[in-house]
C-alpha cells in the first residue's frame, strides 16, 4: 500500500494521526532491549537489573526551542540529549524513549518527522529506541520526553558528596549559552557556538565512568553550572566552592565574549543547555579521562565562585 | 522553613518553579517500588520481572478535558486513568507515572496542586507511585504522563485475537460519551454520566484477569468502541462482529438518549473516555468476573455491527 508523497506543505492535519503514526514507525529502529515496540497499548523492554531508572523532559516551541533558530532535526537531538544526560547523571545507560508531541494541525508534516528523525538519531548514540508515544494536537509545540534505562551497579545521587571530594566536569560548558546569546542578537557565528546550543554533545560514557570510578554525588548540568551545582550542594549537605581558573576558555568563547562585550566565563557559570555532568570524587581519585577538577567540597552549604558569592545572573527557572 | 499560605489566588508565577515542586513533593507518596523517588536526575524503581511496561499520554486543555467542565481533581484522576488503563490493557500491574506539565504562568496554583492530587489519588488505586516529572511554561496547560508497570506472565497483546475467538468487555462503555454530550448542551445531569465522564472508573483487575483466564488479544477502549475493536482486528488479521443486543442499556443512558434525541447505543459503539477494555478469548473459556461477550470473531478483516458496517460516529482522532 503506497501513502501520497509528503511535501513541504502537507500538514499533520493533511497526514492525519494514523498517518503521522505509520511514518514515524519506518523511522524508530528497534533495539536488542526492546521486547514489544510501538503499535500496542504499551511498550515492553528489558530492564537486566530489575530496576528501571527514569526521567522526564518537557519541552515547549518559544520557551525551549525557536522553530527559527534550529531545523527539526536539531531540536529532536536536543529534545533526547536534555532527557538522555538525566540518565548518565545517574551513571546509567538508556535504553528506550517514549515521546509525546503536542502539536497545531498546521505544523508541516516533514518538521514533525525531522524531530522524530533526531530525537531517533541522538537516542541511537547510545544504542536506546523509541519504543512509543503519543500525538495529539494544540496551540503550540510541546514534546515530552520519557527516558527509561538502567545503571549496571549503585545509581549514583545528587546526595552524597562529602567535605573534602573533589568536583570534577565532563564535556563543554558555556558553548550553547555563547550560541543562544549569538543568536538572540540575530548572528548566526561563530558557528561553533551555534552548532552547539542547536545540537548538544553530551559526554555520555561520563556518567558510567564516574560511576565506575568512585563518584559520590553526580547532575546533569542543564539550567547553568552555579545552579546545578548548588542543587548537588543542597541534596548533599555540603558547600561547594568553584575554581575559575581550572576552566580553559576556549577560542570561540572568548571571541563571543570579545564581540558582546561580555566575560565568557559568565557563560561557563551561568550557561545550560550544554549538558556536561559535574560530579565529586573523594580526594585522591583518579578522574577518568574527560574529567577535569573545577572545585572542592566543604562543610557548610550554598556555591562560591574562587571563594566568594557568585553575582552572575543565576539558572533558569521555569514560572 | 514555612512557606506561605497559599490561596485561590495564588499563581504558579508567585509560587515559583521550586516552590510548586517542594509542594508536589509533599503530596506524592512513595510506593514500595520505588528505589530512588522525586528529586534525583531521574528515578529508580524495582521491576520484579526484568522487563519494564510503559506508556505515554498526552492531554490537552481544550482537547481533553476543560477547566470549566471539571475540577482539577477529576482531571487528575482521568489523565492518570487513561494511562493506567494502558497497562491494564497489557494483564500489567502499573507501578510508577511520572507527570510532565506545561501550564501558564498564571494558572492557580491550586489547580496545579488539585490535579496532582487526581493523579496521585487515581495511581494510589492501583498501587503506583509519582515518581518524578518536569515543570515548564506554555500557553496552554498540556499534561504528559508516563506509566511504568510490569505483567507478572506473558503480556497480552492486541494482535492474538484467532477466528473462533470470543469478544469481551470489562468495565462501563458509553457512559462518559454520554456524559460529554450533556456537559456540550449545557446541562449538568443526568449526574452519573456527567461524573462518568468527570472521573472515569477503568476495571484496573480486568486486565490482569483476562491475561491469566487466557486472553488473546486486548485493548483499551478510549477512542470509542468500534474504533478500538477495529485496532485489534487489523493487529490480529481477523474480522470482528459486535452483537448490540449483549448490552445492557444502563437507565441514565437511556434518559440521556431520550433527553438528546439520540440512541443510547451511539454512546455505546462510538464513545470513548470510560477505559473500559475489550479483549478476545477462545470459545468456551469461562469469562472473568465482570467480563461479559459483546461479540465474536471471524476470518476476514474490519468490524461490524450486528452483521453490518457501522455508520456511526467514528472513534476520535487528533489532527
């Protein structure tokens, strides 16, 4: 049975649900931890710990993503890549998503598989499927993400850090906070910085890693590394002094830095979206590799930057 | 640290991201599945059987369901119903939800806080747990929610269904369509369909029983009867017959059809919202309690009505 061609103006609402679902199903590879796959009431997949780790993004056209500032494809690899770091930060490994997308009947068809498109392509970086979902219409873009997986061992929490560890970060930080400043001032360089608030790079061996390693309290750094960084303090118990001097500032930051007027380390502290884990290890470790020492943990509470209170512009909230 | 009073008035934007997710908090009790509840990267639950069920809905406000129609409470309660229900629809025993909600800055904070209490409320009948979610800003109030369980045996699935087969139904059909064809003329009663439709009623051991009892085939009725009967013969490769006279015409749907001019049995075949779930069983089993034949199954493909193709309302579709 053959389905009308799909152009760049078919609408959800010309493919309809049936339709949209059928060609979202061709996209979504199925792994070797998936039992029952899309096209049931519900999904089935393996969990060989007996325990299944799981998360939940929500993210919405306007707030966390600009139909004009990414394609399609880009913002699915975002939309995974905010859901599947959740796991690493538990020193998880992903094996499944469930996507629910909210959508005007006017959305063009081919931006609606271009996310689908992403989101499989980034879930497929780490050997995860997309198991199932749902589709129904609205005002505006919404898509909700569901990651599920499992951690070969302890999940490592936000609530064990101890006075004296270390606090170490894998992957880019302040990347996709210099690209979106870039981009709010209508600029579409350096490219590299753009690139990486359009299609994050998370570390995701990381998370097994320092797992594997000894880490103690472990997050994923989405809404800046201060705040993210506090969030890990507070469940912890602990104060958490930042060293500025342990970050280099790569070249496209400090040229986005010269061309705004800005300090790019406000960038590094403040900035999300970038998705590195940051993490403590007691004193002594071994980091593995990727992993580099920004900090200390103290007994007290709240995060300083080089000893002193951060005044920079703090996370993001959401209300 | 004391928080303070929060009032009709109170809005999401004055109790802030933070401050809604402490108050959410409070309100989810965690289950003995659960290994690691709200508040980490992602959470930890036990899945006895090493093989984790899941499921994702999304409801829209003005879609769905209506803030005029229902309170936040019965919102709660039917979002999580029709999630459960897919588990159910699976012979699966849910275990854990969690709850994306995108929403207006300047909705009540109650509201909120009621359909949380829905959801919590509805998932505590069956034992599962909120385990954790994502908070963010929209223009609309969007709810996405994921249900993890488990089938303690094979899951049931809806392409088993052989010709021969017997067709079932557990649970009230009809009821919350005729419930919403009064709340769509104005009216508040009769009041059991109204609040049919408010807070739906799913037969959550059904599942489990129709599994063991040798179930071949089964599906959640949400979109409408012959719609959803209509999935699981185009899964199984098979043509189904409903026999309209197996039902019993419940009096408040006979008064709504005699109010409405309309004949009850079009809530019956059309309707959906009641999750109530239709599964197929080979001739001569004993029925579960609360099972009862509504039809047979037969060599062919598509459904039909007493012999004929159904004219009536089709099931509902999005876009």
């Amino acid at each position: 049975m053959s389905t009308p061609a799909i152009t760049a103006t078919t609408t959800l609402a010309d493919l309809g649900e049936f339709g949209l679902i059928a060609e979202l199903a061709r996209r979504f590879a199925q792994g070797e931890h998936v039992l029952i796959g899309p096209g049931d009431d519900a999904a089935v997949v393996a969990v060989p710990t007996g325990r299944v780790v799981v998360s939940t993004d929500v993210l919405v056209e306007g707030r966390h993503f600009r139909r004009d500032w990414a394609e399609a494809e880009d913002i699915g690899h975002r939309v995974a890549a905010a859901n599947l770091s959740d796991l690493n930060a538990m020193g998880g490994v992903a094996t499944a998503l469930t996507i629910g997308l909210a959508a005007p009947p006017d959305l063009p068809a081919v931006w609606a598989l271009g996310l689908a498109d992403g989101i499989a392509d980034e879930a497929a970086l780490v050997g995860a499927s997309v198991v199932g979902g749902d589709l129904t219409s609205a005002d505006q873009v919404v898509v909700a993400v569901t990651v599920l997986g499992y951690v070969d061992g302890e999940p490592v929490r936000r609530s064990g850090a101890q006075p004296g560890d270390v606090l170490a970060l894998a992957g880019r930080q302040g990347w996709a906070a210099g690209g979106l400043a870039v981009l709010g001032r209508g600029f579409r360089s350096p490219r590299k910085l753009v690139d990486a608030y359009r299609r994050p790079e998370p570390p995701y061996d990381a998370g097994p890693q320092a797992r594997m390693a000894g880490a103690t309290a472990m997050i994923d750094v989405s809404d800046g590394l201060v705040a993210d960084v506090g969030h890990l303090a507070a469940a912890s118990g602990v104060a958490i002094d930042i060293t500025t001097s342990a970050f280099e500032l790569a070249e496209p930051l400090q040229a986005v830095g010269a061309a705004l007027g800005a300090d790019p380390m406000r960038f590094i502290l403040g900035g999300g979206d970038d998705h590195p884990l940051a993490a403590t290890f007691p004193a002594g470790t071994a980091l593995p590799d990727g992993w580099v020492a920004i900090g200390t943990v103290a007994q007290g509470e709240g995060v300083t930057v080089d000893g002193a209170t951060y005044e920079g512009p703090a996370g993001h909230t959401h209300f």
